[in-house]
C-alpha cells in the first residue's frame, strides 16, 4: 500500500470517528441534560451520581464503537484474520501506540500508530467534557 493511500484511508478513518465521537457528545450531553442550568440546580446527591454514571458508562460505549469501526477495517482489509484479534489490535492501539503480539502488515501500520493519536485525543475529549459537567455538579 503506498504511502499516500495510507494516510488518505487514515484521514478519512479519523474524519468518521472524530464525526462520530462529535454527534455522540452532543447526543448524551442533550439526552442526560447536561446544560449549566440543569447541572447547577443538583447537589451532589444519587441523581446527579446517576447522571455522572451514565455519562461515563455512555462515553465508553462511544470509545468501544471506535475502537470497532476501526477493527472492522481491519477485517475488512485483511490486515488481521479474526474479530477477536482485530478487536484486540484496536483496542491496544486506541488508547496508547500498543504493540500487541498480533503480526500486523507493514502496508497497514502507519494506519495502527495514527490511530493511537486519533484515540489519545478523543479520550482527552471525553475527559474535558466528563470533568467540565462533573465540577459543574460539585460546584454548585
């Protein structure tokens, strides 16, 4: 695969999770009521834990369906053989550059280490808006 093709595939793989990680934050910010307001007329009490719990079990989900758009395409491009390794594969590189045991195609793993940048950043993402909402429930 030539170089041009790789980052090209790579750009257009962050485009689809940074649009996907962006709709999803949007979508639970407005589904959970996360606006200043609503946050701000909460103590910290078992509702606001409720909303604080659910957020963060939302946000994983999020993650967890990055890290699979990205093993499917790996599946998809023959890169890995199994689900379970390309899973494996995504989710070691995701949040950090992973070397896992798993023999990964040189054409393919300029794509591998990008995604380790694409997912250190929407990690830190999440956390901004996790901890933004989260002080705004302590700081009433």
């Amino acid at each position: 695969m030539h170089l041009g093709a790789q980052l090209l595939v790579a750009a257009l793989l962050i485009l689809l999770v940074t649009l996907m990680h962006g709709f999803g934050v949007v979508l639970l910010t407005r589904l959970l009521r996360l606006e200043d307001a609503h946050l701000r007329a909460h103590r910290l009490d078992f509702r606001a834990f409720g909303i604080l719990t659910s957020m963060a079990l939302s946000l994983f989900m999020l993650h967890a369906l990055e890290i699979g758009l990205f093993a499917c395409f790996y599946l998809s491009t023959g890169a890995i053989d199994t689900l379970e390794q390309a899973l494996y594969f995504s989710a070691s590189s995701y949040p950090t550059l992973g070397h896992p045991d798993i023999p990964f195609p040189d054409q393919w793993r300029l794509l591998g280490a990008i995604e380790g940048l694409a997912g250190f950043l929407l990690i830190g993402w999440s956390t901004a808006v996790f901890v933004t909402d989260m002080n705004k429930l302590l700081r009433k």
